[in-house]
C-alpha cells in the first residue's frame, strides 16, 4: 500500500461530495489502484451499523483497476447536535485520526486498511475512508464473546499495550490522546453518574445487587480514587476494546475498529471494559483470574514482567469505574426503542455481575481518597 490520503486530496464536507473523482484520488495515494487508474462509477449508501458518534456509509466502487476494493466504508462525525458537541469536547475525530495516521503503524494491533484519514486544519470536519471489514467474522453481541475469543481478545490486547507500557513518548501523546485522569474527564464524568445512576436503579433494581448499589452510590465520591489509580502503570489504551468494534480473521487474529476514545491509562481499564461490556458470567465460569493471568502471560512474552495480584487488583478497580457505561444511557431511557432497552440493560446487568464476580466494592474501598 502507499501512504494514507490526508488534506491533499480534499476535505468533503460531506457524503454528499464523496465521488468517483475524489475516490480516484484517494485509492491512488493509498496505492489501492495504479497511478494512472481511474474510480469510473460510485454509490453510496448509509451503513447500518452506525456508530454513536459517526455517519458511516458503504460506498461500492467500479474501476479500471482489478485490485480495486469492491466497496468501502466512509466515517464522518455524526449529525446529531448533542452527540456532536460531546464529541468535539473531547476530540474524538482528531484522535481517531490521528491514531490510524501515526499510532497503528507503530503498534502490535491488526485494523483495517485505511485509504484516507483527514481532519480540518479547524478541526471543524473529519473524514476517513477505510477497508469494508464486512468479510470478517464478528462476535455475537448478544450472546457475549466465547471464552476462545475473550482469551484471543485480551491477548491481542496485550500485544497492543506491550507497545506503548511506560513508553517516554505517552506524555506527548496526551495531546491528542487525553489522560484517563484528565480535568476534562473529573470535570464531565459526575454529571453522567448524577443522570444517570438514579435511573438505573428506578427501571432495573433486579440487576443492582446491594454491592453493586452501594459501589454505584458512592461511584460520584470515589471517582478522583479511581481515576487517579487508572493513571499508575500507564499504557496507549484503546478504551473501547469490547465485541461492537473486534473482528476475527480466518486465522483467529483479532481486528479492532473505532480507537475515537482512545488514551493514556492503565492497560487494566482496557481489560476491565472489555469484560464488563462484552462477556457472560456463564461465559466465565468464575475463570475470571485466569483471563487476566493470559493478559499477564502475553505482557511476560514481550518483556514485561507484571505482578498478576497487581494486575487483578487494577482490573477489580476498573470495573467499577466502567459500571459508568452500564448506567450512563439510563438519563434517556424513556427515550430509547424498545431495542434500545434491551441493550441498555443488558450492559448494566454485564457491568453489575463483573463487578460482583471482581469484589469491585472491596477494591474501591481501599483506595486512598484524598
């Protein structure tokens, strides 16, 4: 491949001006067609697996060119005005950016092929053109991953962190990058607690077990606790390794999607998240500690030699702090579909088991509160 488009290709305000033209130029830069092939024909549709933060499109692509890609994916950032102003806050299109240009090329992680990876000077607009993963096997959401994929999830995860674990570059990649213990995340982080939290607990007591409320209540006061002890150990984590953005190749090798929230943290927030949004308790079996000993066993491999107490500890810690994406959507529960619901209580029940399975509750009681 050659080198990812950027702003020299053009910058479209929208799907609207995505054409064969503009195509042409994108796959020629990236080396996806010949320097003298043309994109002759273009369509594109809305994909329908939409990201909460994105307008995703699928465009099908006729060429001169036989090694042109059949179709592929086109992200912009979202449309919907509240979702926008979040995102903007917190730079997620830079970011997203930024890590497929600069981060990807240097890490141990499979991701899809990316053509083109723009932001606005402004960073006003985004765009990224990447390869349509849809031949790939997912996991099923719903079910949760195997117990095969959650061991193949965290070893990939591993391998990525590896990378980046004490690296001396992680206190310039903080811009874009953002610091789990940021200001802007102690600043915004209550007032999706303060929302959120007393819904959950109205539409889904069933869930909430008395260590789960009692975390939940006092999630608010211990949060600077936690927040400051996912800043120990730091690593690049992805901070959104769950099911929704992993594929599986036909060798078993892991490929991740969507690193928009990608930052500097402790790697056990990574396994913390992934767990409690993408596994079964059944899935399980209570192999909890072994699942982390493989994250342990594959850091071991690449140099890093990490305590498993330690690391079990950090992951106890970080469940309790992602119990946040369990509640979070309960501020607009009355306004979700009925398949919204589903899913909403499905990540809370998830976040509640983890943190009993985990002991959470008696992790974020010891930690130092200031």
């Amino acid at each position: 491949m050659g080198m990812i488009a950027g702003l020299e290709v053009g910058l479209p305000a929208s799907i609207d001006d995505v054409d064969a033209t503009w195509m042409t130029a994108v796959l020629r830069s990236s080396g996806a067609i010949g320097a003298e092939s043309l994109v002759t024909a273009l369509s594109n549709e809305p994909f329908i697996a939409g990201g909460l933060l994105s307008l995703l499109f699928r465009s099908t692509i006729e060429s001169d060119d036989a090694n042109a890609p059949a179709t592929v994916i086109v992200k912009f950032p979202t449309d919907v005005v509240a979702q926008r102003a979040m995102a903007d806050a917190f730079g997620v299109y830079n970011r997203e950016v930024v890590f497929y240009r600069d981060i990807a090329p240097q890490s141990d992680i499979n991701m899809p092929i990316i053509h083109a990876a723009i932001t606005a000077d402004d960073l006003s607009n985004s765009c990224i053109v990447m390869e349509d993963l849809g031949y790939l096997r997912q996991p099923d959401r719903n079910a949760g991953v195997t117990w095969d994929e959650a061991v193949k999830g965290i070893r990939a995860l591993a391998r990525y962190h590896a990378g980046w674990l004490g690296s001396p570059q992680l206190p310039a990649l903080m811009d874009p990058f953002i610091s789990i213990g940021a200001p802007i995340q102690r600043a915004g982080l209550p007032s999706i607690a303060e929302n959120g939290w007393p819904g959950a607990k109205r539409h889904a007591p069933e869930v909430l077990s008395p260590d789960v409320v009692a975390l939940g209540d006092m999630w608010v006061d211990r949060l600077n606790a936690m927040l400051d002890h996912m800043c120990t150990n730091p690593t690049l984590c992805h901070q959104d390794w769950r099911a929704d953005n992993m594929f599986i190749g036909a060798d078993g090798e892991i490929v991740m999607i969507d690193p928009q929230i990608a930052g500097v943290a402790n790697g056990a927030y990574d396994i913390g998240y992934f767990i409690s949004q993408s596994t079964e308790r059944e899935t399980l079996q209570g192999r909890h500690r072994e699942l982390v000993q493989h994250y342990v066993d594959e850091m071991a491999g690449l140099g890093h030699a990490l305590d498993t107490d330690q690391v079990f500890f950090d992951t106890r810690v970080a469940v309790g702090l992602c119990l946040m994406y369990g509640f979070s959507s309960y501020a607009q529960y009355d306004e979700l579909d009925d398949q919204g619901k589903v899913m909403t209580l499905k990540l809370l029940r998830r976040g509640a088991e983890s943190i009993e399975d985990f002991d959470s509750l008696g992790a974020v009681r010891e930690l130092p509160v200031s």
